[in-house]
C-alpha cells in the first residue's frame, strides 16, 4: 500500500551521479521511479512527458548534459556537449525554462572548456539551478497566498506541484500554503485533457498533502463558476512575454474568459525563469503541438480511429489583460505588467 503523505515522493533527484525520476506517465496507479545517467534517456524522457513542467523540464535538462560530460577525456568535451545540448534543445518548444537552464550550463561550459573537473562544474551549476528553484516555489507560494482574500475553493488547471518542479510547485505551493493559512474550502482540479495532467497528478499531489478536492472534466468548469462555486483560479505557466501574455496548457485561456465573464481572479504562478526577456508580446510564443494519437487514444487505448484528423496544440495563450496578477517568487505584479526589470 503506498503511503499517503507529501513526503513519500518526489519528481527529480541527482544522487551517487545518478538522475532519478518518477516517470509521471504510469501516476498515479504505479509510482516507478528510473534511475540513470545517460542524457539521451532523459532527453527521451522529457519528450514523452514521463518528466514534465516547466521547471523540472529545466532542471532535467541541465543534469542530463552535465551527465553527458562524464569520465570524458578532454579532446572529446566540444564534441559531446554540442549534442548533448542540441539534443536537449529540441525536446519541447514552449516552456522557457528549458533555454534558460541550458544557456546557464553552456555559459559554464564556454568559460571552462579546457579544466579537468568541467563535470564537477557543471554539476555545481545544475545543482543550483535546481536550489534556485525549490527556494523559487517556497517564496512563490507565500507570496501567493497573500491574495486570497477569504476562505476559498480554488480551481486549477494541468499540474504545477511537485512533480512539475524541482521544489514544491508553483500555482500548486501558492494553494498548498493557502490551504495551511486556514484559506483553501476545496480544490477543483480540472482533468486536463487530453494527458489529463490534473485528474492524474493534480489529484494525485492534493491527496498525498490531504487537501480536500473534486476532479472535473475541463469542460465542467463553466457551470461550476456560473454556480459560484469558484472564487478564485490560479493555474502555472510555461512562458510569459514581456507583457505578460502567458502560456500553459491548453485550456487555461478558455478559464480565463471565463473569470472574465463571471468576474472571478485568475492568477497565474510562475519563477522569474518563466519569463522571456526576449520576447514583448505572446505572439511570438512557439506552441508545441503534439501527435494527434494523443487525441485519438487515452493512455494509449484507441477511442477513436487513426485516419481521424486532430487539433492538438499542447498549450495556449492568454492575453495579459484577463490576468489578474502574475506571481512570482519576488512579487504579485498586477496588470498592466512589464517584466523588463524583474
Ligand atoms: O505539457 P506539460 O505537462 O509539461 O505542461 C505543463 C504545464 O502547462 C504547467 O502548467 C506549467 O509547466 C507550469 S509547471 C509549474
């Protein structure tokens, strides 16, 4: 029987010169964790989801070409970084984090390129781009739980917790630290399809923190609000513009509208390594679309035949103007935003 406590699991870990992950794509009827040191595993692993969020996607990636770079000789070091980090680099397009992780590791990488210990150095480097982010989602979530303003249910889109995290989540530490302070009734994970990230992780993380919840299909959302059954909607994101137009999965622009519409709050929750400084608006956001397979079948059941075409876009984006605040680990910013300095 698998315990049910917040402590008996986690999503990354770098042990003994080891990577180790619990591969989210069998949570949550079987927590199997992998264990491994070659970079292409976990590049692989990234692109199937069974590692995933924008910041454990990050953190993933630098340990993975760190670990590339072990018992080399040196004449072999360029060769092999630039296809590690190639390699890295093309596993998924959106979350921004991915980017900043490797230019962090490259810039490691070009200044000691010629040392012997490059590995220990590139090891100390991812080691802290993962204690950046845990200490990230703490302040994140204390920030956060700062704008509920009553006790409130809460509904939340696609998975932000620990598993999406080198630490404790974003939007998911921002409830968990309400629920806590005595401010979170319940929380309304909508399923999130079509990998249904909330039925099977959300969930799966609200029940090892013991917060009390309801699963709901995305489309459900609508009539909960209309019920007024939700006071307030946090979701995390994979990358904000300039502007703070944001991605997240598909289906967080469609909550927005909505808060919108019945006048609810919708935050976002994101580390400022969420943020591209390069880019002003949303539009230049790169969406990733998926196979359409993943439309087609349910965890691998077929429920509809191959020959169907499928639209499937993996995230979305929603303009500044329908967010309430952004929360990051130094503040709430409140539109209009700018994030140049932050
Ligand atoms: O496709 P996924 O599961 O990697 O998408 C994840 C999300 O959209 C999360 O909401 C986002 O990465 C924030 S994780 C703290």
């Amino acid at each position: 029987m698998t315990e049910i406590n917040s402590d008996s699991y986690f999503s990354i870990k770098f042990e003994n010169d080891k990577f180790v992950f619990i591969d989210q794509t069998k949570l949550p009827l079987e927590e199997v964790y992998v264990e491994t040191s070659d970079y292409e595993r976990i590049a692989e692993a990234i692109e199937r989801l069974e590692i995933r969020g924008a910041p454990a996607i990050g953190i993933s990636a630098a340990y993975a070409v760190t670990l590339s770079m072990k018992n080399l000789p040196l004449k072999s070091y360029k060769e092999k970084f630039n296809l590690a980090f190639k390699r890295l680099e093309q596993t998924r397009p959106t979350a921004v984090n991915l980017f900043f992780a490797l230019k962090e590791i490259q810039k490691v990488f070009n200044q000691f390129q010629n040392h012997e210990n490059l590995y220990d150095l590139l090891l100390a480097k991812s080691k802290e781009i993962h204690q950046n982010d845990i200490d990230f989602c703490n302040r994140i979530g204390e920030n956060g739980a700062k704008v509920f303003t009553k006790k409130s249910n809460v509904l939340t889109h696609c998975n932000t917790g620990k598993l999406a995290t080198g630490g404790n989540g974003t939007a998911f530490n921002v409830i968990n630290v309400a629920y806590k302070n005595g401010l979170v009734n319940i929380v309304y994970a909508d399923e999130t399809r079509p990998l249904l990230q909330g039925l099977r992780l959300t969930a799966f993380e609200l029940e090892k923190n013991k917060i009390p919840f309801a699963v709901l299909t995305d489309s459900m959302a609508a009539v909960l609000m209309q019920q007024s059954k939700v006071d307030i909607v946090i979701t995390g994101a994979d990358r904000i513009a300039l502007n703070g137009d944001s991605a997240n999965k598909i289906g967080t622009y469609n909550l927005a509208v909505l808060c919108n519409f019945h006048n609810i709050p919708f935050y976002i929750a994101a580390p400022s390594t969420t943020i591209d400084r390069t880019i002003p608006t949303g539009e230049d956001i790169i969406v990733e679309y998926r196979n359409k397979s993943e439309i087609l079948r349910i965890k691998n059941q077929q429920i509809a035949p191959e020959n169907y075409d499928a639209f499937s876009p993996a995230f979305d984006v929603t303009p500044s103007h329908l967010i309430t605040g952004i929360i990051t680990e130094k503040r709430v910013n409140f539109f209009p935003y700018n994030f140049i300095n932050e």
